[in-house]
C-alpha cells in the first residue's frame, strides 16, 4: 500500500484530502506544518493555519480518520525562505508572493524531504488543482474542476520529480462538493472558514509586520506624478505595490493608483488608471512545467496574479532565462516580484517571476 | 510497543492502580469531613504522606501535596523569593532547568527580582564554587535541580546545599527526576524546598509534592480551605494521593535493584550504540547520571524525522521540548551544554525504564541502524 502524508492545515480542503486518500485505500499519514505562530501569541484567529486552535482541528480530523497524525517543525525554513524573501523583495520595492514561495520552498522542499525521510512514496495538499500527464510524458498542473475555485497559480514552480511525488484529491471535485463530502465524512472541520489573507500577517498590514520583522517599512519619500511633480509624502515604499489606490493619503483631485516604486530613492510614482495597463511583461526565473521550452508561435492563456483571469498572449525569449510577453489585450498592473504563469488548454506550460511590465 | 520515554511519564504500577481504586469508586467521602466514611480516607491520606516523607527520610508533616511537579516548583520559587523580601531580591539559579522552574524564575525577573542563570560544563553540571562565588548579600534563593530531565546528569546538591546554609540563602532542588530513582536526604543536603511528581515513578498524573525543610513555613499557594495546612487548600483528590504513596512505597522497597538493573540496561545500550552506529555522542555525564536516561546525538538525520522512524516501528523516545502546538524545538539544555542548535536538532532522549528488557534494547539499536542506513 503506497504510503502517503496528507498536509494538514486545519481547514476543510485538507481534511478532505487526507479523507478521500483513505477512501481510495492509502496508507495515510497526517501532518501539520508548523511554520509560523509562536506560543506568545495568543490570539487565534477563525481561518488561521499553523496556530495551536489549527493544530487542534486537524488532529480532530486525523482522529476522525484514525491516521497517524505529527506536527513537524518548518520554523526556521520558513522565516529563511518565506518570510526573510518577502520582507527583502517588498524593501526592494516588489511585490513577492508568499504562497508561491512557501509551496517551493517549504511544501515541495524541506516538507517534500522531510517526508520522503519517514518513508513516503507521496505527499498530499488541499489545493484545487490536478495533476495530468500530457502526450509528451510530462506532468503538469492542470485546472481544478472546480469553476470557483482555481489554486493552480501558486503552483506553478512545480518540477516532474516533485509533481510525480504529488497527490491532489481535492482538484477533482467542486468546491461545494467538498464541503458536502467533509459533511457527509462527519469531519469536524467541515464549517470551518476559509484562510484568505498571508498566513502571517492576519491583519492584511504589510507595512507594519516589516517594521517590526525589520525594523524598516522601507525609505520614506515622495509621491511623484509622472512629470515629475511632488504630490505628497509617505512613511516608505513597502506599504504599496502596484495598482494600489487606498490608503495613499494624496489628494489630487483625481483618482491616482501607484504605478511604480523606486525603492532606493524612497520615490512611489503615481498616475491614472489608463498607465497601469501593460501590453508587454519581461519575465525571468523561468520554470517549465507542462513544456520543456515555449513556443514563441504559440498562443498561451496567461495569469500575471492569484486573481486575475486568464488572458491570450504571445511570448518571445529574450535571453536563454528571459522572456518578453505580449498580451493581446492590456492588462491590468502586472506587478514585478508576482508570478506570470503561461497555460495551454487548461494545464501550466510553465512560468515565471515579472520584472517589470511596459 | 517499546517504551524509552520513562522521563516523561511512566506506566502506573497495577498495585498503584489497585491502590487508588476504591477512591475513584465507593470510599468517595471527603476526607475534611467528621464521620468514619470520611476519617478512613484520610487516614490512607495521612499513610500516602508518610510514604512520600520516608523517601525523603523526612517528617510526613514537611510533605505538602499538589497538583503536580509542575505546581511545587512555582510554588517553591514564588513563597521562597517572597518569604526572604526583607533581605533582597537575588536568585540564582541554573540554565538547564525545567521550564516549572526557568519560567518562574523569569516571572520573578519580571516582578524586579534579580535573576542569575548560573552556566554549566559540556555534561550540564552546575559548578558549585560558581554557585558559592554568585552568592551576594542581597541573595535570598537558589534553585538547581537534583538531575536533569534530558541529560541525565546529577547536579552536585549536596555542595550548593551547603553553601546555601553558610550564606542563609534558602535552597530549593527539582527532584521530579530522581524521587524514587535516586536517594536523597533533604536534611543532609541543606535542602529548603525539593519538588517531586507522582507520575514519574510508576504512580498516577496530577500530583506532586513540595517538601519543605522543619522550621519553614512558606506562603499559601491559594487562598481557601484548611486542607494542606491551609497553605495548599481545595478538597484533595484522596486516590492520586493514595497512589502516590503506594508508588512511593513501592519505590523505597525496590529503588535500588531496580537502579542497579536499569544501569545496566542503559551502559549496555550505550556500549552497542557506539559500536554500532559510527559518529554518535552521547551526551550528559557518564558517571554521576541517572540510571536510566541516555541523550544521543546522530551524525545525521533531524531528530523528528527520527522520532517518526522510531514511531513506525513501535518505539517511543523524546527529543528537546514541545511547543504549545506540538512541534519539536531546539532544546535550550541542550544548547546551555555548550551544542549547537544543530547538533541539538539531531539529538534523542531514550529513558530507561524498570519495565526495560535487554531485548527490547537491541531491538532499539537494530531499528536505529536500520533508519539510519536508509536516510
């Protein structure tokens, strides 16, 4: 019987992964990844992952299952790869996704390892994705069937050793579904909410969670018009990102968005919303998942955020690690430090990180 | 299932649980209360501290019972630190003691208490002429435990003890290890407070006791009823008591055969590891060490990934502490020994237990070399 450890958060999509591997007849371990509240904060928060009342939920579950059931340490990995990433990208004025670096670096990295050392043959997430084998032979990560709910984004870094190492229950099914199957399964998590903001910054407020992780928010400085004129100051860069309207404190008599952030001089530039639309992105840190190369004759579906929809698109290679992508259509603020991530049909071709948009 | 974490807890001895029995059942009177229903519980009661004090070699009236280990180490910190406030506010105490005593301690810091956290050697053995030369005039308690919970190591009590007298420095030791494993003689030590728990002798979770030295009377540690000489009230819980005082009982009648065989049970075990397992450490002190516990470094391989290994295969061992949420931590012991964080992560407790037999050691070692040739 092919062993199995199902990542369990505490929340309903992981609890019924971990249900339905049982279902379908694997040996299935219960794991919860510790990888950010420490015992001195005592406040829990419905949704949360990793603190003591998550832990509590998806011991439940794996009770409920009768599964062994740990929870192992990713302290130290990830305040290295997660957290010191995010806070070193938003000072230099980019806009890192968290979850993407976490799956890399933690879930298929050091969780990955640590799991392959118990004597795994696989380990097993909630996300609302699935994992295909193509014509070509190689895997890729492909459109959950559930229309709502579509997680493949944040994998896109995958490689085939680890997609062959993966298993997605949960892609398989609606979202709605899957709460009727945890309700169905008597799983105790099954009315638990969602987890929507970073793990570790509840409150959603960036700039005050790198003030006390860094000291700094970044350098503070002026709000610039692209001419050129000062419209106003701020506090430092790393409260903003690209596209941002709230929470500037300018009055300008019109709507103004950030367009850009030059970290090092402390400058955040503003415009209308008209600049924010980008015909091209130059991509770099490329990863090739359902292909081993792009087509530059090709059309791609692409995604430059979580939450924005899919849009047509060209690419062309600008060095062996570069690419320049052309969208038939502008869209809307593709922001450097965020993942472009390149489809065909429904599965990933491949991706990679924006380094600017133009 | 092979059970190497006798540190942690032990499995209650079916005498223990006979003992208790008929208090979990038909004698359920209160034992505060006037009628004979209740007089015959608290005369078991009454028996279970005479148990606990002969251990000590002590007076049942120097033995108070609460709630656990845990309890009589905060209690002992806290009423010691309060009842010397005319003459200062210095503690001392070690850095490899149990979180009961380093968070009090810390607690006690953050009232403006003066807290020193003596340093120990590579086997974590306090230096008492550290100890006697951190004594100042303002120092009003020391606390250092009778032996450590992951290294094994016996603590040199007998000579902090006096030191302690000559200055007027009360003294408090942690004995929640030793009780019933080890002897020890309060009195001779120049022990004023020494904490110990049931659980880790074969008796049942929840209780513990504080032994407190003739001629002290430390603050209440609650405020309510005359039970515990009005200083530790609420009604007692007669069957853990009575099954403590039958652990005790049993332990002063077979402690040392019993220390004697685990010893031997636990160099064997350190004699196969190294000539099995290439690279290993073994940690604490060889000699002045509790019979059964053994602290191993591994050249490789994290030590959750090892406890899960162990886990699979039926073993139970430990590794550094727990935070609230369940993952394994470096453990600060382990570090104050002078390791590094690195070497503590790859570091295992197995604590030897009387239930222990020489096969279930060389299953231990077997299962070791298997898990650590497949990583």
């Amino acid at each position: 019987m092919a062993k199995v450890v199902a990542a369990m958060s505490g929340g309903v999509d992981s609890s019924v992964c971990a249900y339905l591997l049982k279902q379908q007849g694997y040996e299935v371990i219960g794991a919860t990844m510790q990888i950010w509240q420490d015992d001195s904060s005592a406040v829990e928060r419905e949704g949360s992952c990793c603190g003591a009342s998550a832990v509590e939920d998806a011991r439940r579950v794996a009770q409920c299952l009768d599964i062994p059931y740990y929870v192992m340490n990713f302290r130290e990995d990830f305040s290295r790869e997660v957290i010191d990433r995010f806070c070193a990208g938003y000072l230099e004025g980019i806009t890192p996704n968290p979850c993407i670096m976490c799956n890399r670096y933690i879930k298929w990295g050091a969780f990955l390892e640590r799991c392959r050392a118990i004597g795994a043959d696989y380990i097993a997430t909630g996300h609302y994705a699935r994992i295909i084998r193509l014509p070509s032979g190689r895997l890729a990560i492909r459109r959950s069937v559930s229309a709502g709910k579509d997680q493949t984004y944040v994998l896109y870094s995958m490689t085939q050793e680890e997609l062959a190492a993966t298993l997605l229950p949960v892609g398989e099914y609606e979202k709605t579904r899957i709460r009727e199957i945890a309700r169905e399964a008597g799983l105790p998590t099954a009315t638990r909410k969602d987890s929507q903001d970073i793990c570790f910054i509840p409150d959603g407020r960036h700039e005050r969670f790198l003030k006390e992780h860094t000291g700094t928010a970044g350098k503070s400085g002026r709000f610039l018009d692209l001419d050129g004129n000062v419209l106003g100051m701020h506090d430092g860069t790393a409260a903003f990102t690209i596209g941002q309207r709230k929470g500037l404190g300018i009055a300008a008599g019109r709507p103004v968005y950030v367009c850009r952030i030059d970290a090092a001089a402390g400058d955040v530039y503003v415009s209308d919303e008209e600049t924010l639309f980008k015909r091209e992105i130059i991509v770099d840190d490329l990863h090739y998942m359902g292909e081993e190369r792009f087509e530059p004759d090709a059309v791609y579906m692409a995604k430059v955020r979580y939450s924005q929809k899919l849009v047509p698109c060209h690419v062309r290679y600008l060095k062996d690690d570069k690419l320049c992508v052309t969208f038939e259509d502008p869209v809307r603020a593709p922001t450097p430090g965020q993942a472009a991530v390149l489809y065909r049909d429904d599965w990933i071709a491949g991706g990679g990180t924006i380094v600017e948009g133009k | 299932m092979i059970y190497l974490d006798n540190a942690a807890t032990t499995r209650p001895d079916p005498s223990v649980i006979q003992a208790m029995m008929p208090y979990l059942t038909e004698q359920f009177a209160n034992p505060s209360a006037f009628y004979q229903e209740a007089v015959r519980v608290r005369m078991q009661i009454d028996l279970a501290r005479q148990h606990a004090a002969d251990l000590l070699g002590a007076a049942p009236g120097n033995i108070y019972f609460t709630a656990g280990g845990t309890e009589a180490d905060n209690w002992a910190l806290r009423a010691g630190a309060e009842m010397m406030r005319e003459k200062g506010r210095h503690i001392i105490t070690s850095s490899v003691e149990h979180p009961a005593v380093r968070n009090t301690a810390r607690y006690l810091a953050s009232c403006g208490y003066e807290v020193t956290f003596l340093p120990v050697d590579g086997r974590g053995r306090v230096d008492p002429d550290e100890v006697r030369a951190a004594i100042r005039p303002d120092t009003v308690l020391i606390s250092v435990m009778h032996a450590n919970n992951e290294l094994g190591t016996i603590e040199p009590v007998r000579e902090i003890g006096m030191a302690a007298r000559e200055a007027g420095v009360l003294f408090h030791t942690d004995a929640v290890q030793t009780f019933g494993h080890i002897p020890i003689d309060p009195e001779e030590c120049g022990i004023s407070f020494l904490s110990a728990s049931a659980h880790k002798l074969n008796g049942p979770k929840g209780v513990g006791l504080l032994y407190v030295a003739p001629g002290l009377r430390p603050g209440r540690l609650l405020y309510g009823g005359s039970q515990e000489r009005s200083l530790r009230p609420g009604t007692e819980n007669p069957a853990a008591i009575i099954g403590f005082g039958e652990a005790a009982r049993l332990a002063a009648l077979r402690m040392d055969e019993d220390a004697a065989r685990i010893r031997t049970l636990r160099q064997d075990f350190i004699m196969e590891l190294k000539s099995q397992i290439p690279g290993i450490r073994i940690n604490g002190d060889e000699e002045q060490s509790l019979p059964g516990i053994v602290s191993v470094t591994f050249p490789s391989v994290s030590s959750e990934t090892l406890l899960i290994r162990l886990d699979q295969h039926g073993i139970c061992a430990s590794a550094g502490s727990a935070c609230s949420a369940g993952a394994i931590e470096p453990s600060p012991v382990l570090t104050a020994c002078g390791m590094s964080e690195e070497q503590a992560k790859r570091t295992l407790r197995f604590s030897l237990g009387r239930e222990n037999t020489a096969e279930e050691m060389e299953e231990t070692v077997r299962v070791l070399r298997a898990v650590l040739s497949e990583s």
